[in-house]
C-alpha cells in the first residue's frame, strides 16, 4: 500500500470519526440562580453527584442577587455563552417564551412534568399548552404573627375576618414602644403587592379576571379601603416597612425584634426568620389569611419557580441541560424517594410542588411553622401570568405605597391601579 | 503646501475620528432612531417598526408610563441641583482649609477628604444603609444624643433622596475639593500682597480675588457634578431600588428597569435620548452663563 493511499484512508477514517470524537468531549452547562452561598453549594453537590454518571456533563453554578436576576437573564440569556439553565419566577416566563430566550422542554422531559407534578403547577410553567420549565418550588402566602406579643396584648387567637384583623392589629400597636400591629412591605415589588393581593382573594376579588385587570371592583375597592384604615388609625406604619427580595431592612429587623405583631409572607421566609431570631423563632406561628366582608373562605396567592433552558445555547448544552434538569428534579437524584431539588428546597423552608416530594418530605412540612402553608395551599390563587406581568406588578406597587404613605385616598389609588393595569396589560398584549 | 498639510491632519486624525465615530457618535445615532420604533432589546434591530414620536408621546403621557418617566426625571433634576449646590461650595471651604499649608495636618487632611472617592460604592453602600437605619442606626442614635426624635431617612418617600444626596455629596466633596485646591495654586500670591497693602481684609481678598480667579476651576467642577450626578445609578440600586414610592427612583436606574428588565428597548431609548438632551441643555446653558460673566 502506497504512503499516499495510507494517508486517504487515515484521513477518511479521522472524518468518520469526528462526529463521535465530538459528542465524546465534555459539555459545560451553566446555572444562573438567586440563591446564598450555603444553598448555592447544596446545589453544587448535586452536580457533582450527577457528573458521576454523567462524566461528560461539567455543571457550574453562578448565583446573582434576586434583584438582578431578570436583568441577567435578558443581557446574558440572548446568547449561546449565557447561562444554559436559569431559575425563573412564573411571572416572567410568557415574555421570555415570546422573546424566545427560553427553549421548550423536549416531549419526554413534558410528559415527565405532565404526569408527575398538579396541573396548577404545570400550567404556570407552560406558555400556550407548551411546556417550557420543570417546576420546583411552590410558595404560598399566610398571616406570620407573634405569639408572644399576642399574649401580652391578651388576644387568644389569630384572627379570622378583617374586623377581628382590625382589631387584634389596634391591640398590638403600642406608639411608645415603636411597636406597630401589622407590618406592610414597601420598596419591592412582590412583597407589596403579594399581601395585597392575598387579602384581595379572601375577600373574593382577583387582580385579572380572564385576561382583564379586575381591581375596579367592590372587593378590590374594600381592600383598599382595608390598606386606607390600617395606614389612618396607625396600627401600620410605612417608615417600618422597607425591604427587598433579600429580606433584609426595617421590615425584617421589626418583625425578628419584636416591634411588628403581624405580618402576611411566604413561606420562603422561614431561613430569614430563623437566622434572625434564634431561639425566639419558636415564637412565630402561621394562620390563614383573614377573610373579608365579600370573602367566603380564606385564600391567598401563591407562585411558582422553574428552571429554564437557553434557547441560545448549543445543541449539546441544551440536551445535557434538560438531562441535568431531568435528574435533578427526579426521585432518584434525593433521598428517601425526594429530588435533589427539593432536598435543596426543603434545607430554605421552601414547598417543592413534585407530588411525590410532598409525599417525601410529608414530616417535615408537618413542622409547626410549614404546615400552616400546607393548609393553605389547596385554596390558594396563583398569581396571574400574563404578558405584561411584571411592569402591571411593579405599577400596582407604587400606586400602594403611595396610598401607605397617604399620598393618594384608597379612592384614587383603586381608580389609578385600574387605569394603569388596563393599560399595561393592553400594550402588552399588542 | 497647504493641500498637502490639510490631507497629511486628516491622515493624522483619521484614527482617533474612527474611533470615536464607532464608540461614541454611532452608539448615539444608533440610540436616537430606536426612539423612533417600537424594539424589544431581545430581538433583532431588524425587527424593530417605525412609531415616529410615539415613544415620546408614551413617556410624556398620563399612563403608569408617563407619570413614572416623569418623577424619575424630576428626581433626577433634583439630586443634580442639590449635589452641585451642595459639593461645589464645601469644596472651595474644604480647598481653602488644606490649602493652607502652614496649618497642622493639612496633608492628612487632604488625604482623608480624598479618601472617600476612592472607596467602592457597594462598600460606601452597606455602610450608609446601616448609618440610615431606623431604629438602631448611628445617625439616629446620634440625634436622640442632642434631644432630635428618629428620622426615617431612607424610609420615607420626602427623606430618601435627599440621604443619597447626603451619601453622594460624603463621597465626592473629596475629589472636588482636590480641583478647587489645583485652582487656588494658580492664584499668584502677589495678588493677595497687593490687597492686604491696600487693607482688604480676608473677606474682601476671597471675594475679589479667590473666587473670580476660580470661575473656571468651578464651572469644570460644575460640568463634571452634573455629569456625575445625571449619571447616578450605582446607590439607588444597591440601597433604595428608587423606592418608596418611586421617590428615588431616578433616570439612569428606571431607564434600566424599562429598556433591560422589560425588554422595552423604544421607550428605553426615547428616555436615554431626553436624559442626553437635558444634559446637553444644563452644560451648554451653564458655559453660556460663565461666557457672558466673562465679557462682562
């Protein structure tokens, strides 16, 4: 055989191979999350574990604060150097799907999801019947108060309507003390308009209503009068009231010291409250959101999280992203029967929503603090996800912080959270 | 000769006018016509459509848009006012007390007040959220020391953007203070000679002498003030995210809210194309006035 018919066929065979050789060769994927440091490296270990039988696969793990988190997304998601996988709030999901940033799940990873998580749950991770995230955490909103401060105000109960609400929040506030009854949230989005909105639901109104802002009706206007009359007789107090999405600020610190009786928030809060308080966490306990005149029984809003892939991303990284994500979320990633990511979940307080995590972590979520979340759950709302979602959030804060600050008469601030929603939610859709 | 010498400058300057031209004019030409369409930043300047002065009408008009456009403006143009007015006069004090050089520790001095600048926001930030706290933070504490009640700083809606002023002017009066000592040594001392045997008196020397050899000292610390202040977007982040009530929200930091968290590149750009208008009116407005002083 001549050197140069030796030479074609080497070469014929490197080009046969070449395709092999490249599949052969690692994928780094990359996950964008919003997480601490401490959850963060729970997250890590979880890779570690799943590059064990997936030597190819290097996952890395990048965490931004959550105020960041959209932002990153949107200037880094365009691109097939972004992120591969992001933790995303429900939310944002329909303008990422209709900007394409995102890439569906492939049919085996949907009928997974379909199959083994609510249907509540599946919808708010889908965007026009596609499915375009593997769900993961639920949470859901509850009245947090202090027993402590209820017993020296001698209220034997948490309250159960607006007027026992009223009431109990008169007994607790205490001016000399600077101890307010009820903490309201101001200066983040979610945390404003979340307790609003949960108290709405109770009181048997929505925030949109088959695609239409419905905050122009009675019992959207009662809650605004709820806010009005809370703000006016003192027992809330907005200068107690700033936070962010990182629980830090005057609102946490007032409530972990003892200066704030009660207060409506989401399970994710658990971690905050016990690295605040300590001991004294032993002190909190959970009810159902009060109901109102128009109300029927208590409800509150709840929301999703999902992990989402890059669009952008490469061929290779998207597949080993949902594989990744497949394992991650399933029974066989935890232990005793739970995923990896509800393992993560649980360590933060946080609901996972995969039926069979419930299941698993069943003794847990029966903890004093958790399971009056669990209650809560089966009458909960989720919040409405809509194009458009986000800004009509980010609207309706400010026109409550106005009406907090006596801005605007509860009146006014009903009219103008209407007419901004309409609006928003118009162009949006456009 | 001079055809020769006018190709050999435009050879020579070639380089430098590309590179601005690519970096600087086209980002701004580029910016100018998205205020022109209706463009989503995650999609392609293909898909953008033409709405003529609709993104203009929107941040002008009486929606959520407008009205929140609007607030950011006009706290913008108050944060500018009062961090100019503030820093511009502390630093001709702050330049008059280090520059004189018999004094004890006007070199320490001189590196404290400078000190500040080059400390990163983020760190001036954590301190200055905690200084502001409500209830356990210094300042207040302070206060209650000399029978003055908590004040709620960054809490309330009239407080807030006047303690990042504060926290602004904390951290810049340093580096203007350095300009306004760089222009005290222009001065010649003979001037100050020749008063004080005439029997002007301090007072006299600083207003005859010091501040008008300063004009132009000040009007370049003026100039990059309002540049700095116009373009403050680092503390509204970090501390306040422009709350409560929108109250310190200002331009730079909602011009990032709509055209990056939403996507809404038109109205992000007809926003950034208004912030580089007013700021092309305030400076060319502040060197017209400077310029008529002059040849009066």
């Amino acid at each position: 055989m001549s050197l140069a018919r030796i030479s074609k066929l080497a070469l014929a065979a490197a080009l046969v191979a070449l395709p092999a050789t490249g599949w052969a060769q690692s994928v780094n994927i990359s996950y964008l999350t919003h997480w601490s440091p401490e959850t963060v490296a729970l997250l890590e270990a979880a890779a570690k574990d799943f590059s064990t039988t997936h030597p190819n696969v290097a996952v890395t793990v990048r965490a931004v604060p959550f105020g960041d988190l959209l932002t990153t997304l949107r200037s880094q998601g365009g691109s097939s150097d972004g992120p591969t996988i992001g933790g995303i709030y429900d939310l944002w999901l329909p303008e990422l799907a209709r900007d394409k940033l995102v890439a569906p799940a492939p049919d085996a990873v949907a009928n997974e999801v379909k199959s083994a998580w609510p249907a509540g749950v599946v919808s708010a991770a889908s965007v026009g019947g596609t499915l375009y995230g593997i769900p993961n955490e639920i949470d859901v909103y509850a009245l947090n108060y202090n027993k402590e401060l209820f017993k020296k105000a001698g209220i034997a109960a948490p309250p159960k309507t607006w007027a026992e609400f009223k009431d109990a929040a008169a007994k607790l506030t205490d001016k000399d003390k600077g101890q307010q009854g009820f903490g309201m949230i101001n200066s983040w989005a979610a945390g404003v308009v979340h307790p609003f909105a949960s108290l709405l639901v109770s009181n048997g109104g929505n925030l949109v209503k088959d695609g239409k802002p419905a905050l122009d009706s009675p019992q959207a206007g009662e809650t605004f009068a709820l806010y009005e009359d809370l703000i006016k007789s003192g027992v809330s107090n907005p200068a107690m009231a700033t936070a962010d999405a990182n629980t830090t600020g005057p609102f946490l610190d007032n409530f972990v010291s003892g200066k704030t009786g009660m207060i409506i928030m989401a399970n994710w809060w658990e971690s905050a409250l016990k690295t605040g308080m300590g001991d004294k966490f032993s002190q909190v306990a959970t009810a159902p959101i009060p109901v109102g005149p128009s109300g029927d029984k208590p409800h509150s809003i709840s929301y999703s999280w999902m992990t989402v892939v890059n669009a952008k991303a490469g061929e290779a990284e998207q597949k080993a992203a949902w594989e990744f994500l497949a394992w991650l979320n399933s029974p066989k990633s935890g232990k005793n029967g739970a995923s990896a990511m509800s393992d993560i979940l649980m360590s933060m307080g946080i609901l996972p929503s995969r039926t069979s995590d419930i299941e698993a972590h069943k003794d847990k979520l029966g903890s004093e603090f958790l399971s009056g979340y669990v209650s809560v759950l089966a009458d909960a709302r989720p919040f409405p996800v809509v194009l458009g979602g986000q800004e009509f959030s980010e609207s309706l804060q400010q026109t409550l912080e106005a009406l907090q600050y006596g801005q605007v008469s509860a009146k006014d601030a009903q009219a103008n959270a209407q007419a901004d929603a309409t609006s928003i939610l118009e162009r949006a859709a456009k | 000769m001079a055809k020769a010498f006018r190709a050999s400058a435009g050879i020579m300057l070639a380089p430098a006018v590309t590179l601005i031209g690519v970096f600087v004019l086209l980002p701004m030409l580029l910016t100018i016509w998205l205020s022109f369409q209706d463009w989503s930043t995650q999609t392609p300047f293909s898909e953008a459509s033409f709405v003529g002065l609709g993104n203009f009408h929107e941040i002008f008009g009486p929606t959520s848009v407008g009205r929140d456009f609007k607030t950011a403006l006009l706290n913008t143009a108050i944060y500018t006012a009062l961090s100019v007015v503030l820093i511009l006069p502390l630093s001709v004090v702050f330049g008059l007390l280090v520059y004189q050089r018999e004094v004890a520790g006007g070199t320490a001095l001189r590196t404290v007040l400078f000190s500040t600048y080059m400390v990163p926001m983020i760190a001036v930030a954590l301190v200055w959220s905690k200084l502001y706290a409500p209830s356990e933070g210094p300042l207040n504490q302070l206060l209650g020391l000399v029978g003055i009640g908590p004040q709620p700083w960054l809490s309330s809606p009239r407080s807030a953007l006047i303690s990042i002023v504060l926290l602004n002017v904390w951290q810049q009066v340093g580096y203007f203070t350095v300009l306004a000592i760089a222009g005290l040594t222009q001065i010649p001392g003979s001037l100050y000679e020749a008063a004080t045997l005439d029997g002007a008196n301090g007072r006299e020397q600083f207003r005859f002498i010091t501040l008008p050899l300063l004009r132009r000292t000040l009007l370049f610390s003026a100039v990059i003030a309002i540049i700095n202040a116009v373009q403050v977007f680092e503390p509204v982040a970090l501390i306040t995210q422009g709350g409560p009530v929108g109250s310190s929200n200002v331009l730079t930091y909602h011009i990032r809210r709509v055209g990056i968290e939403r996507a809404q590149g038109g109205l992000g750009s007809a926003m950034a194309v208004m912030l580089m208008l007013s700021l092309i009116v305030c400076v060319s407005a502040l060197f017209a006035f400077v310029n008529r002083k002059d040849s009066e």
